[in-house]
C-alpha cells in the first residue's frame, strides 16, 4: 500500500515537473508529409502481406494436415479453406487499396 502511494504522489509531482508554456506550432516544410506518408503506406503494405503470407500458410497445412489424417473429410474441409484463403486476401487487398489511397 506505501509503494502505491508513493508511486501515485510521484506522479502527480512529476505533472508539474513537465508542464511548459504553449509555444508557437511549428510549420513543417513543405514535402515532408507526403513522404512520410509513403513511408507508413510502405510500412503498412508490408505487414499485411507478411501477416497474409503467415496466415495463408498456416491454413493451408492445417488443411492438408488434416486431409492426410482422414482422406474422407477432403471434400468438407476444402471449401472452408478455400473461403478462408479468399477472406485472407481480401484483408491485404484492402490494405493495398488503402495505402494507395494515402500516397
């Protein structure tokens, strides 16, 4: 209980300690955004299709995996997968759209 209260009045000290006066915004140069911009649609892209790039192969050896355990059930686990492979696209299809739109 004293750890905790000594951490709170801390806290609120520390409030104090930071605070400053409004300075005037800065104006950033003109360009800079936009190449930001690129960078986070880059960044973003990125990690969809690498997310995308892991979650297609899980599912598809989960699905084989479970085609090799029993042959019968090829035909009722082909559809799901073939429905979760679309939607997984169709989540780095949107990201693409999207950085487009950014850039």
């Amino acid at each position: 209980m004293k750890k905790m209260i000594v951490t709170l009045v801390a806290m609120l000290v520390s409030v104090s300690a930071f605070a400053q006066e409004t300075a005037a915004p800065v104006v950033a140069a003109a360009g800079t955004d936009k190449g930001l911009v690129a960078i986070a649609a880059a960044l973003a892209i990125a990690l969809s299709v690498f997310g995308g790039a892991l979650a297609q192969g899980k599912t598809a050896a989960t699905a084989l995996d479970g085609i090799a355990r029993n042959p019968a059930a090829s035909g009722k686990l082909l559809i799901p997968m073939i429905l979760g492979l679309a939607l997984i696209e169709s989540l780095v299809i949107y990201a693409l759209i999207i950085a487009l739109k950014l850039s």
